[in-house]
C-alpha cells in the first residue's frame, strides 16, 4: 500500500474524508483492476453523425505529417526494425479500465456535446469525464473521475496501474484538477438543503492531509451550501487563492480564499463574483493576464475583465451558418459554428494566445489581448477536449480528442523540419492504432513526454513520445513566429507576411539573375571598393577568376598579402591538429533516473544504441542508475558520444555527455 506522506489509503481511518454534502458516499481502497484490454466491442463505425441539428464537424481529414508505427506504438516494438517505413515516435504505454458497468440505456440530453457514444448495443460502461495528474515525491499517479459517481486513484506497481482509492461522490464528476497540492472535484450531487434535488458542487482535498474533509464551495453556507445551481462542468486553478468554476446552467462564479470562511475551520473558498452571460453548459475556462475567457456549448466565446468586477469586454459569437467560420470584414467577433468544447492559453515570443476547439471539427487561434482569430484548422469531426502537452525535451504541442475516438497532435511554433505552424503531425486512430472507442473526453499532459487520455469506452490510456517530432525550434522574429492566418481577408499578420514574402521573392529574383550571368558569361569578383561592399559583374572568359578575397576578412588578407601562402598552410595545419586532439579526448555518456522506463526497456535500448554493451553491463548500469541517480554507460571520444546521446534520447531515455576529465558528477534530472 503506497501512502500519502505517512497516511496510506485504505479502509478504517486511513482515508480521504467524505465532506458534509457528498451524499453519503465514502472513500475506500481496492486494488487490481487494470490492464490492456482491447475495448468491449464497440462499434467504430460512422462519422460525421448529426443530432438535435448540430453536426459532429464534416469536411476533410487533414494529412498528417507522421504516420506512427502501429507494432511499434500498440506493442513497444517492431519486427521491421531500422527499415519499417513508418515513424516510431509514440508508444501506448498502459490502457486502464477505469469506470464501472451499467445497463442499457437510451440517450436521454438531447445536446451532441455529451451524447458521443456512438453505439449502444449491448451493456456499457460510464464515461470517463476526467483525468488529471498528480506527481508526488517522484511518483506519478492518475486521478480519474467518471459519470458513476466516483472518483479513482490509480498508481503504477511496475508492470500495470492498479487501483488504489476511489470516492464516491454521490452524482456525477464532470471534472478535476490538481493544482498547489490540492485535488479540486466539480461534480453534481444533492445538497443537505436540497436532498431530493441534484446541483453543483466543488470540493477540494488537501493531498498533504488526505484524513481531512475536503474543503466545500457554497454560494452562501448557512441558506446556500452549494456551489452552482446544476452540475459543475469546469474548473480554472488561477493561484492558490483564486479559483474560477462554470456549470451546466451557463452560470461562473469567481471564489477567493477567506481564512474565515470554509467548513473546516481553517479556512476555505467564498464567493467573490458571479459572471451571468452564457446561456449554455461551460466547456472551458481559461486566463490570461487579467482576462478571464470562457467558452460554452451556446457556440460563444466570452471575455471577462477580473480587474473590473468582471464585465464581459467581448463576445465572440457564433458564426453563421455555411461560412466556415470565416470572419468578414468589419464583423469582429464571429468564430465556431457549433458548440465550443474547450480552451488552453497558449504563450509564445510573438505573444499570449488562447486556443479554442468545437464539435464543428476546428481549432481556432485567438490573439490573446486583441481578440482577434489569426488562424483555423480542421479535422474533418467534432473536437471534444485538447491539452498543451511536450515532447521529453519538453518542446510543446497540441494535443485533441475528437468523437470518434482518436487523438489528433498539430505543432504550435515553425522548425527547420516543420516550416508551417499549427502543421497537423500524428493521428492516433483506432483503425491504424489503438485508441479510443468512443468520444474522447478529456486529455492532459504528463512528465517524460507522457500524455493521457480517457473517454466514453470508460478507458484511460497512458502514452509516451519517444521519438523526434521535429521540435527543434528556429530563432526568428514575434512577427512571422506564430499561426499563418487562414482568412481570405487582410489582417496585420497577413499584411507582415506579405511584406516578407515580397522581399523574399525579389532577393530570390536577383540571385536568379547573377547565376544565369554567370552561367552565361562567367564571372569575376572585384575586390570591394569603400562605396560598394560585394559587386557581380560580367567578364570575358579569357580574365581568370580571383575568389580568394571575396569572404576573407580584413586579418587574413592581411596575412595572405603580406606573409604568404605557406603562412595559411601552416596556421591551418596547426587547427586541424587541435581538432584532431579534441576529437581524441575522452567524454563519458551518463544515464540519469527519470523514473518512467523500466529495467528491461532501459537494457534493450542500452544495447541496441551502444554495440559494446551485453545485458549484463546494461544490467548493471540500470542498477546503478536506479540506485544514485545516474551511471556511466560508456567513455569514447566526443563524436561518437554525441552519437550515442543522440540514440539514447530516441529511445526516450534522459542521457547528457561531458568530457572526461571535467565530469563533476552532475545530476540533471531523473531515469529508470
């Protein structure tokens, strides 16, 4: 039984503490249910679906730039090796089922947002709403909530994730989030005012304490001991004191921490504010500086002001019908043309952004201080819920669920790989892949290039990047760093784009224009005169062409005027040597402890990358490593290293090279 600093769950007094209006329900310990199923035969069938006159998204499925391996992302391995055509960049790392059964029933909320289920044949199982992670002394655990009523803790045991606490909140949890140490739940349940009546609730545990009661959110605790009139669907974490919540009726509240107020006589969260505006279930919340923005299922994107009692300063509205979102001149403000499902701030050198998604199958970029939409995408079926997650460099991505269960991952930022931002990179399908049955509700981002994902099959999937996406990013200027702008119409990007795409095709012109001069006519540099730093011009083919001087600086003319050539011989001979020496020094490869791999998978990689190892060495390296946190693999000369730090981060490994003689010994973060 794994504890939580010194207070194991379980049974007895050992556990979280239910709170006053969870509706009787209680925490308890259970372990054992886990593992790699491979769904419940669910059909995965039909796209494009239409319910109540909304529509799931239609258009074209864009072209991915990656196509991963499916032996290599559903098994950890391919039979293909180095020659299998196909990336391996992802791994599916566990598959958790991680909600409970139910019977039959037929959709009664006629709404397309939480009605994604698409078969229901047969007995079935309660969505996942929920996953959030929580990291504590070194360890990842998953906490899951679903439409059962509960809420799970799940934690990794070396092989598979077992369950080791859930709680039952008597109504359905829509949401968690852990933020400073605590584990914050927006559900619906039955207050002690209204016992026959469902409303929203936000409780909040402290995970340093987990015997405490939770902390309860009430409009006004002694006549309105609850949080929202129905259930509660988002949560925003703004600081430790500061929380934002949004429910099924449209409505936010702002809360701020009151040592006064709470239930538990330590203080707790009373209610600062409440934003009317939305006429809709909240999908998303987010801030940015002073700017709360929120999105909910009436197809609107709103935006509130917390330094000014929170007055809504903007509206973005839903587009008319058969525009395809596009905005026209003069009419700011237009955006998705369904039901908004999500957002996530977004920052950049070239500023603050918010990204928001929608079942009408795009994704949206929206200048954060402007309001302004400067780029859009689509994905051919309704998105449902996306999450900023990072490869193990921790470069960021994008990562989208969408309601046929697969996983769509777009670039945020050009590189020298991926010149085009917001460029969509890999599509985890059920066809091709595994992945979901059914709607994918809720994605979040992990350590080590893990993300998670869970949805209406009732299943969590645990995944990691452990390839090259083409991260690497290019230094470049805020003007040309961000989205491309998809409109037809002119905007300031657009107008910057232009500008540098003009100077770029008339240098482009008159490089053209030398070298067919050149070709023509050949070519002969005059040395530089003090009005003109480089000319091109044309010469008979009889003159010989001096191209000595032409990039040669100021101290080496000097030196091949003054002192001849067989002083640069010399000066050269001497750096090829000092190269030469420095290629010859010995540099270490170290292994460090990031606690995600295990032994075997450490060994294979070991092994594979760095021919001279056997398991045994590579054994005894991970025993190492996992002992004091990092180990010497091997002492080569630097290229080589290099070489072999490069192979072993593919293979997702955290790895670093120094020389020999300066290695102090540095640990730079964790391994096995």
């Amino acid at each position: 039984m794994s504890s939580f600093g010194g207070n194991s769950f379980g049974g007895g007094n050992n556990s979280f503490g239910g709170g006053s209006n969870s509706g009787g329900g209680g925490g308890r310990g259970r372990g054992g249910r886990s593992g790699r199923g491979r769904g419940r035969g669910r059909s995965s069938s039909g796209r494009g679906r239409s319910s109540g006159g909304r529509s799931d998204g239609g258009g074209r499925y864009p072209t991915p730039l990656i196509k991963a391996c499916r032996d290599y992302t559903n098994n950890g391995n391919c039979r293909q090796g180095d020659t299998c055509q196909h990336a391996h960049v992802v791994k599916l790392y566990a598959m958790i089922d991680a909600s409970s059964f139910k019977q039959q029933q037929q959709p009664q909320n006629t709404n397309n947002y939480n009605n994604h289920n698409r078969s229901n044949n047969g007995p079935d199982v309660y969505s996942v709403t929920s996953v959030a992670i929580w990291e504590t002394q070194g360890v990842v655990k998953i906490f899951t909530g679903s439409k059962d009523g509960f809420w799970r803790l799940w934690n990794f045991t070396g092989q598979n994730f077992v369950m080791e606490f859930e709680h039952n909140m008597g109504g359905s949890v829509e949401c968690l989030v852990v933020a400073s140490n605590f584990l914050f739940c927006g559900f619906e349940g039955m207050s002690a005012a209204l016992p026959d009546v469902n409303v929203g609730m936000v409780h909040a545990w402290n995970l340093a304490s987990p015997n405490d009661p939770p902390l309860e959110l009430h409009i006004q605790p002694n006549m309105i001991p609850y949080a929202h009139n129905s259930a509660v669907t988002a949560l925003e974490v703004v600081d430790a004191t500061k929380i934002v919540s949004g429910a099924r009726d449209g409505s936010i509240r702002l809360w701020t921490f009151d040592p006064a107020a709470g239930n538990v006589g330590s203080g707790g969260f009373a209610l600062a504010q409440s934003l009317p505006g939305h006429a809709r279930e909240i999908t998303g919340l987010a801030v940015v500086d002073t700017m709360l923005w929120s999105s909910a299922t009436d197809g609107a994107i709103r935006i509130w002001d917390m330094a000014k009692n929170g007055e809504c300063q903007h509206s973005i509205t839903m587009a008319p019908p058969n525009t395809g979102g596009l905005i026209a001149p003069g009419a700011q403000g237009q955006g998705h043309t369904d039901a908004v499902t999500g957002l996530v701030p977004f920052s950049s050198s070239a500023g603050n952004f918010i990204l928001s998604c929608s079942l009408d199958g795009t994704v949206k970029a929206w200048n954060g201080s402007t309001g302004q939409c400067v780029a859009s995408e689509s994905h051919g079926e309704g998105v449902v819920c996306m999450s900023m997650i990072a490869d193990p460099a921790g470069k960021p991505c994008l990562l989208m669920g969408v309601v046929s269960g697969a996983l769509w991952v777009r670039n945020l930022e050009p590189t020298p790989k991926i010149q085009q931002a917001f460029a969509p990179l890999m599509n985890l399908t059920n066809t091709f892949q595994v992945a979901h049955t059914g709607a994918v509700r809720s994605v979040c981002k992990g350590p080590a290039g893990t993300f998670y994902s869970a949805g209406d099959d009732g299943k969590v999937l645990v995944w990691q990047i452990t390839g090259d996406l083409g991260f690497t990013f290019i230094t470049s200027s805020p003007s040309i760093l961000f989205f491309r702008t998809y409109t037809s119409f002119p905007t300031t990007t657009s107008i910057i784009m232009t500008k540098i795409s003009f100077q770029l095709v008339s240098l482009l012109l008159v490089l053209a224009m030398a070298c067919m001069t050149t070709i023509c006519n050949g070519f002969s540099v005059v040395p530089p005169s003090p009005q003109s730093h480089m000319r091109v011009t044309a010469a008979s083919r009889q003159q010989q062409s001096t191209s000595t001087q032409l990039f040669m600086s100021d101290r080496e003319r000097s030196r091949f005027t003054k002192k001849g050539v067989q002083t640069i011989i010399k000066d050269k001979t001497e750096t090829k040597a000092e190269e030469q020496k420095k290629k010859e020094e010995m540099w270490r490869v170290v292994l460090h402890n990031d606690e995600v791999h295990t032994f075997n998978y450490v060994i294979r990689s070991l092994c594979k990358v760095v021919g001279t190892l056997d398991r045994k060495a590579a054994f005894e390296i991970c025993v190492q490593t996992h002992g004091i946190g990092k180990a010497t693999v091997t002492k080569t000369w630097k290229k080589q290293a290099e070489q072999f730090c490069l192979g072993l981060q593919r293979q997702g490994l955290t790895v670093s090279i120094s020389p020999d003689e300066d290695f102090d010994g540095g640990h730079s973060g964790g391994g096995l």
